[in-house]
C-alpha cells in the first residue's frame, strides 16, 4: 500500500492485518557526468513501490534528502546535518510506531545516511520499546552482492556506482545519456571520513571506485528486477 | 529545471543566470475519507513542477513529512517535531545558499509547517546574509483567495479544505472516489493551537472548517491552472 | 492575581477554583525614534495586570526578550534564537500544566514571537496532553481591529505601529516626546522573511507600514481601556 | 541607562562612553509564607534600576524565569531546563556583544541559575572573544558578606533567606505581612543537588537554613541600600 | 606520546613534527561471564599506548562510555544517547584540531560507537576543513581478519567476541577467569538494529555469534602484539 | 568494586547491599610546567579507586574530558562544550540509576565541571526522581580545606594548585621532575568567567592563584592519604 495515496481508515485496515513498513531514503546529491541528483531516491522509491504493489507492504513518502557532506562542492548537492537527519528518522519512527507498526524498515539508496538514521533509531527505541526497526541499503539485499557480480563487475564502486547508473535512467523513463564511460580513482579506505574539500581533490569528477564502462542500461532493467524479488523475499522472512 | 532529474553541471549552468530555487513542503496527514495522506504534499510537488516546466526555475524534491501534531490520532500520519522541521528548513537554505541560490521559497501545502519553517529559516540568515527566503503557501499566492471564492464558495475550510480535495485526485490521475459531503464543525480560532488529543475531539470526521458540497473535480483542474499562473507570476515578479 | 507577587498558598487556592494562566510576552527591540526598545512587552504586561485585576485571572511575570533577527542591526536589540525561545515556551507551559493550569495563553505584543511561541507550544502537548495552549497577539482580540480602525486608521501598520506608540508612552507614566510624524515604507509581503540586513536597507528609519501622522495619545488611551475589555471577555467566553 | 524605556538612538550614543551592561536574572519560585513567588527577581531588578540611575549604567529587563527545579513541588513555581536557561544567556549575551557591550554582568537575585548562565557565557564565548563577562549574585558583591552578619544574624540562610524577606516587601511598595517566625532546617551540603521530591520532603515549609526571627523590614531598607552602593563601587572597580 | 603525562609544552614540540593524534574509544557494557565491563576500552587503550610508545604518536586519554543501548538489560552498562557521542566527538576533534593536529584518528573498540562518532566528525568537518578524520575499530586494521581466522577461527564473532576475551585479561594483568565455554546464537543481521529489551530476549547470556570454545589467552597474547604492528604499519602509511 | 574489571553479574550482586556509585571526572588541560595535561583526571581516578578498595563502593571508569574553555590556548587541552558535558553526566546518571543505583556521586578534580555536571545532573532528575545526586569536588571533602592549611599554606590556588602538584607525580610513579616555583597572579574573581584570550593574557604561565613553593612531594602523599580517608567517611556518613 502507497501511503501517499490512501486513505486513513485504509491504514487502520491494514493494520488489522500486517504491521510492517517500508521509509524510502535517498539523497539529493552530484553523481557527476553520469546520474542525475536525485539518483539515489529514485532507486529506492521505486523499489519500494514496486514491492509495494507485488506484497502489500506499506509504502511511506520517501526522505528525499540525506547527509551529503562529502559531496558539497557540486552545485545542486543539499546535505543535512546528522544530527537533522537522526531527528527525522527518530521522528518518524515515533509516528509510525504509535499506529502500531512494529516492523519498520528504513530502505536506502545512499550509504552516507547509514549512521544518521542508525541513530536517530536508537534514540527511537526509548519510545518504541518493542519495534523491529531496521537500516539496510539496497545492495545489502540478500543476493545481491552476488547478482551484481554476475551480472556487471567484481566491485560496482562507491560512488557514482556501475549499479546506479545502469539502473536510474531506466527508472526515470529516459534514455541513457551520452557521458565518459570514466574509471575513477579508488574509493576511499573504510575508515576514512571524507571531508567536501578532500572529496574534491580526490574525486574531482565526482565519482570513486567505479568503473563506467561495466554499465549497461539493459542490465539496469534485470539488476532492478531482481531487487524487486529481493526485498519481497526479505520482507516475506521477516513476516514468517 | 527539476533538480532531482539533473546532473551537477547543468545547476553550474543555471545557476550563471538565476538564483531563485523552489522547494515544496507538505505533509504525511488524515484528511478524512475525502483526500490521500499526502494531499497536502502532492499539490505543491506538482504546482511547482509546473511552473519550473513553464519559467524554468529550479525545484527540489519535497519536503514530504511535516509538523503534523493535531492529526496523529489518525493512522497513517506522520509528525516531525517542529525543531526537526526547523533544522530541516535551515540545512535545505543554507546548502542551496553554499551553491549562490539566493531567493530561496519554501512552497508549503500545509498549514502546519508554517511556524516550524519560518523559525528554521530566521536561524539560516546567520550563515545567508544576503539571501532573500520566504515561506508561502499556495493559498497565499497573489489573486488565490477571490479565485478561490469566485470558483467554489466564501471560504473553503481550514483542514480537508474545498479546494485540495478538488484538486488532488485529478493530480494523481485518480478518478475522485465517492465519500460523504460532509459539513466539518467550524475552524479553530486563531490562537488556539489544537493538540492530536482535542483535534479528536472537536472533529471526529477529521476536517475543519470546510463543507464539501462544494468540491468540484472540474473546478479543481481550473484551480490548478490558475495557481500555476499565479505562481509564475509570482516569481516573475520577485526577479524583476 | 499578579503572580509575581503572590504567595505559593495562594496559587493552591487559585487552582481550586480557576485553571486558566496569562503569559504577556513582547521583545527589547528599536522602534524607530517613535518608541521605546521595550515597547512590546510593556503594552501586554500592561493590558494582563489591568485584566488579571479586573476578573482576578492569574498572570505570570513577562517574557521580555523575544525573536528579533530583523531588528539586530540597530543598537540595544537583543534576539532570541527561534529554539530558545520554543524552549522557554515549552518549560513555561509545562511547569504551569503541573500545576494544574490548562488554559495556558501567551498574550503577545510582538509578532515575531509567534513561530516560536508556536513550535514550543505544540512540542509542550507531549507533556500536557490534555491543556488548552494558545497564543494571541493583542491586535487579533476580539474587536479590536474593527476599533483600530475607527480610533485611527485603515491600518496602523507592521513595526512602529500607530496604536503601541499612541498607548507605550501613556502606559510609561510618560509624556509623548517629539518625534517626526515619519510614514515608513510599505510592509513586507506575507511570505518574505526578512534578514537583519535587509530590514536595515529597506527601512533605514526602523518602522514598517505605518504612518505615524496618525499617532494619538488620547486616542491611545481610549485604545488601551478597549483592550482592556476585549481580553477580559475573551477570557469570559474561553470559561465558559 | 534603563534599556526598556529607552530609544535605539540613545544606546547608539551610551556606547560612546560605555561598554557595560547589567542583566538581573531572577526567578519565579515558591518562598513559603514569607517571600512573593517573584521575590528573587524584584530584587535585582530594583538593584540593577538604582544602580543605573545613580550612575548611568545599562540595565537591560529582566529574565524573570529561572532554573527552579527543587521547588516545583510548590504550586506557582515555573522552572527552565538548565540547557534553556544557558541558551538564553547565550543569546542575550551574543546579541548585546554585537552592537559594542563588552562588560556584560548578569546580577542574580536565585543561587540555582548559577550553573545554566554560567554554561550560556562559556558558550557564548566562541563569539564575543574580547568580552569580559559575569555572573553574580547580589550576597557576592563586595563587602555584603560582612554587612549582613553585622545587620542579621551570621547565617541569613539558603532558601527563604533573612535577608530576602527583609527588602522585598518594602521594595514591592507593601506593609510586610504576618507569617509565622519559622526555623527552617539546615541548608543542604553543598556537594548535594536536590530534586523537587526530595525537596518537598526535606524542606515541606519551602524554606531552607534561615531563622526568620532576624527579619526585619527596617534593615531590610539599609541593607538594600548598601547594596546599591556596593553595585556602584563594584561597576566602578570595573571600569577603571 | 602519552598526552596525559605530557606538559603543554612537550604538545607544542610534537606539533612542529607531526600532527597525528589518536583517541581510543570503547565502552562500559556487559561480557557476559567472559569478560570484564571495559573489555572495549582497555583493549584500544592498550592497543594505542603500545603503539605511542613505539612509535612516539600523541594518544589522548580514552573516551570511556559508548553507546550501548542493547546491552542496558544488564546491570553495569552506561549507554550514551548517540546525540552525547557524537557532540563528545565533536568537540575532542575541534578542540584538537585548533591547535595544530590534522590526522585525528578514533580507535575504537566497540562496534556501537561507529555511527556516533562519525556524525560527530562528519559535523565537526565544518570547523576542521582540511582535517583528515577517521573512525576505525581494531578489527579492521590491515592484516587483522586474516590473522584472526590463522590463530583462532573463522569468525570471532559479534559481542564476547573470541579475541577480546583472549586478549583482555592478559591486559588487566589477570588470569582469565573460569567460564562457561559457550556458543552463543548467531550475530543479528546487519540491517537490524537490536533495541535493549530484544538484546535480552535473544542473547540471555550476554554474547552472540562467537564460540567460547576457541578462547585462547596464549593466542591473545599473540594477536595483540600482532594488533600493534598493525597500528603502527597504518600510521606510518598515512604518514607517507 | 572497580566497574572496569567487573562482570555484569558482580554488579547485580553489588546492588543486593548497596546503592552508591561513585563517578571520577576530571579533565585534559594544560598545567603550566609543573603538572601534566590529565592531572584533575589522575587525582580523582585514584582518590575513587583507593576508598573503592577499601569500602567496597562501586567506582565507574573516568570522565576524562571536562569544560576547560579557558585553557584552550595552550596545546593539548580538550575542551567540552558546556551542553556536551551535561549530556554526557546526564546519560550516566540515567543508566547507572535504571540498574537500580541512586547515591550516584560525581567526584570532580576539576572546577570548571562544577556547572555542566550540575545542569546534566538536574535535567536527569525527571528519570531518577528519588535518586539522590551530587557533584563535589575533592578539595570540598570533608575537612580537606584545614588539611590542606596545615600541611602546605594557606590558600593552594585556583589552578595549577599547590596540592594537585604535591600529589600527580607520586600517583603517576614519576619522580617530580624539576620546573621553577613560580608564584602565579591571584586568582579572578568569583563571579568572573574568563574566555580563553584572556586567560592566556592573565595567566600567561598557565597557573592562577598558587604560589608554588609550597609544592612538596613528601606532603602530597600524606595529603593523598588523607583525601581517601574523608571520602570513605564522606561515603559511611552518607550510608548512614
């Protein structure tokens, strides 16, 4: 069920039934020459969604900015504070939760809002006592690390990644653009916290670790499919 | 120029001639049996795609959660506490200043996002001295109010509002359903600041201040167009 | 009854027969030549103390700074940041709630504490789920708008206004000094949210929307009883 | 110099000469049958006020709220969270820094705003760098130590003080009322922070390490006057 | 350098040559039966002072309670909300920062800790712009896993891990305990954010995803001074 | 019972016969030339340690970080934000109080915590209301000050004192190296709160208040000795 579009006597419903939720969250942030801002919303939006329509889950609005630092230094990136991000998550945690959802699954497209959301989570729990809430990023799908080897490269990358651009423009109802099939420089060491000014001298073409040249926009359309399956078999094992 | 949709270097670009930037801000709230939960989301997201598409001015993606309080007694609504709002407003103006967006408009759908956004805004002027930001609803845009009587009737309500459920269905490519034309009991005064607990209360069926008899589909659409205009010209204005 | 000079035993027996609190709240910011920096705390301080006299409703001591971004540029304003004073609103109503005060009103002199007053309020209701909170500037009582109107003008304005200057000096047990009969440019519109540095350049002389021309002592005092009267029925009807 | 009647243009001239300001902070607590709720902010208000007219100095209003944590067992009292309380002192202090106030002085009427004030200079300090700022109590100022012993008794107490009781009736314009002499219990250790409920337990009267049998109206007026001067020499001291 | 026993001055005569400090962070939380409360402390404090000695880098004193939210359910544990870590965070990374060090590196010993404290860098980047900041737990310095799975098992494990039950006794100077060699219940998944009431539910005894059975202290011993090669390989990288 | 080293078991089992808790606090800031950067750490971290030892009281690992704003211009200090250190007393104060402890006593080696642990404290009472909490100082103890008269001289100073000099060195296992014995300029006043410029402008020595001729090594240690003697009696009287 898409929230955006039902009704709240259609939310009481399905309450009856299921407890379960899926919270979209992506970034508004540069993707270079090769995706466009809103990339890493749009991929899970649409995975959601159309989990959404194959299972029933409930489906709310996506967070449709994240915490960007890193990215800064490219016009069109707004980033939010931890601290604000943590908030919102808390927040809607909260809100979901005193309609008595339990399950609650914070879907997403963008790896820098892992620790924000994680937070703002554990903040929640204090009010949310007996939630299942969950943080996981689509390519921690289970099998997707897999498919994704199979299908494109040993390593999709960090940023900018093969993955999200063979999906993204195929989500969007576009064609492909034309750009540099790029190999950027290596991503950064795990440990590592980017600040926007390294960013900038280290990836001054916005991207790390990927290489462009294993895209490919038919393989976008499988890839995504096959995260659709995904999450519906994930959020299945949850519910058994 | 839709943000979400665009890639870094084209915001440089628009960016050489123009620094007004649009951001809708709705909600995640009841309205009754007349109108989606987010309602209030959906008009301001596509009125100022609308416009973006017809001047060219720059939108972000919404802001899709909002101070929603007095509604939480509903299922499905989701509330932020207004200093999640505030710093939400403050992170989004200043990273749009850091990139030389000055005229920054927040376009709200909801009521209830006015204190919270106008707070975070007033905090942003500390780093965007120079910017000039703003907080309007689409009920405010100039000539909205005699339309609004001209069209449908003297005043079209406070929440679940004549005009929104007009509107709405025919934005989302929805037939509008059936529901019952319920006469809501009389808006909050002014100064009454309503909790979730005496919204219950005071108005079971959800909406205040509206009689739905007046909701018209057909009217909605020419509603719709002329806000479009009227917020061209709005900002047609503003860069003069 | 004056808190401030009260007795806690006497706040008990209070209780037993009464719930309902005024707060006066106003700011320390420049009103041109025309008025003093405190000119919006001393007119609700004011207009509560002669109401608490007259029905005996309890009144607490005034909130004297309030949010003032737009005035910083001239010397001896001080301004709250937004989350400050929501804070301060929020203790102040949740320490009165404890005590078994439910109708909490915030009686205003100045317009820019509204977003605030507001955010703390709603963020209070988690405490005081069942309190009636309100916030009221004293130009939206009952009739005054229409006696504003009669006594002076179509519309006395946005800062500086014609009727607190024609009642601040009265109610100072002073003298109306000599000052330029100055009519200030137009008021911003509705939607603008204006910086310091802005307020500076567009209204160098301080006020906002009003001409002075129309200022009037005798008129002010006349004014002041009207006041007086309004919010003591505002208050009647709140009880009954 | 008093701030609340005075004009922007004529703080613009006192900076000329002067960069001192004084601040009263009190508090809005119970203080048994002896003292009004209001009594710790009468006090230094009427302080700051002689001080200021004897010799010229800025007094701002009042923060008439304080931390009153241990006292709210007692109907009247309001307290602020101590992080309130510091960030109005932060604020307070960052706005008069910035129009050229460099020896900013919180003169305290209430012991419990000792902490959150002092948080609020030390933060406040980031952006006053070259500002000398103050907190004190008016029992600090030199020489009121003694004073008091030879006046008083050698202890006038914690909470509900000899001291206290004798000025502020007479300050208030009122004839001292009858309460009975009481004995209060010892003040608290000072190692120990004590919660509202231990409070009322500890202390069910309100007050705390004063004999009320040294109250006297009369030397309540010396006293306060040597207050006043001890004010006086102390701004002196500073400016020298 | 070990900063606790050094002189302000011996900081300023490391600055002219390095700029590299280090900060061990861990916790106070329950081992279950096979290891002390600040298991996670002592073991980076250790780790790093055995590294500083080497090698001379400035190591701070420990940064000794973390978030430990899921292990509350067990007398002894303090948790920190992670809004506390990361401000915690924050402010030892500006404060360092101002007065000359750039590689200011956290390592850490307690899984929790990550998203705290790197919201905590993350936010202090706007004051530390050319910083290089990172968060990196001793698990995951290079050659670690790989000598883990040599000297004990496959996977040590996610809480009462294997390895720092075998190196933590010898680091108190103790002989380790008997204890039940259990094997607790797998880790939970990496999604899953596990609230204090659900940690108790599934892993009553305290540990999850290790096997007791492989503790070895004699290996401990081993793999620690494995551990500080490590530590010192890494910074003389990032000193290259 | 040391925390560090215990099982979460020994801490259930503590809390069958005793309720207290002890807290060291302390800082990392500059001591001139005679002491090192985590002094007000070192003393009280052994203070606690030796009277745990020997009465049994539970004693926490250290705060090791404290508000030392003033000190900040001089290498090696880490300063907390005031709002930082209260959040992190007020999270301690929370935990220990939910495992069941309510005598929970921060001992401070450093003066500039007194507020911010004081403000956390206070704001944890609404969690643990019948908790009884306290901040103190070591020199505060009971009889400290007569102690300190008679073995070293009247006053020992405000920082870089005469006392916490005589003691560090021996409680770290160094021999006291050799610096001059300066006399530092008299201490601010109480009521004045010094920023780090002028610290550094005052103090350019680092000290305030002491005369360092009065450092002995042999007196520190009969000093020490004495310390851990008043805070066992402190504790007794406390249980009594």
């Amino acid at each position: 069920m898409i929230l955006a579009g039902a009704l709240t006597r259609e939310v009481t419903e399905y309450l009856r039934n299921s407890n379960t939720v899926l919270i979209p969250v992506g970034s508004l942030e540069q993707h270079g020459e090769a995706a466009p801002l809103a990339c890493d919303t749009i991929i899970p939006v649409r995975l959601c969604a159309a989990a959404g329509m194959k299972n029933g889950t409930a489906v709310t609005p996506a967070v449709t900015f994240g915490m960007s630092e890193n990215h800064m230094e490219f016009p069109g990136t707004v980033t939010l504070q931890p601290s604000t991000l943590s908030a919102l998550a808390r927040d809607i945690s909260v809100s979901l939760y005193s309609h008595g959802f339990r399950k609650i699954i914070f879907l997403s497209g963008h790896g820098g809002n892992r620790s924000p959301i994680t937070d703002g989570i554990m903040e929640a729990y204090e009010n949310c006592p007996d939630a299942d809430m969950r943080y996981i990023a689509y390519w921690e799908l289970p099998g997707v690390r897999k498919k994704q080897q199979e299908l494109f490269c040993q390593d999709p990358g960090y940023h900018v990644t093969v993955t999200e651009v063979s999906m993204v423009w195929h989500l969007m109802g576009r064609q492909m653009p034309l750009f540099e099939r790029v190999k950027f420089p290596p991503e950064p060491a795990t440990s590592s916290l980017i600040s926007r000014h390294r960013w900038k001298e280290l990836y001054p073409d916005g991207g790390a670790g990927s290489d462009l040249k294993y895209v490919s926009g038919e393989k976008g359309e499988v890839f995504f499919d096959f995260l659709v399956n995904s999450l519906c078999l994930y959020l299945e094992a949850l519910n058994r």
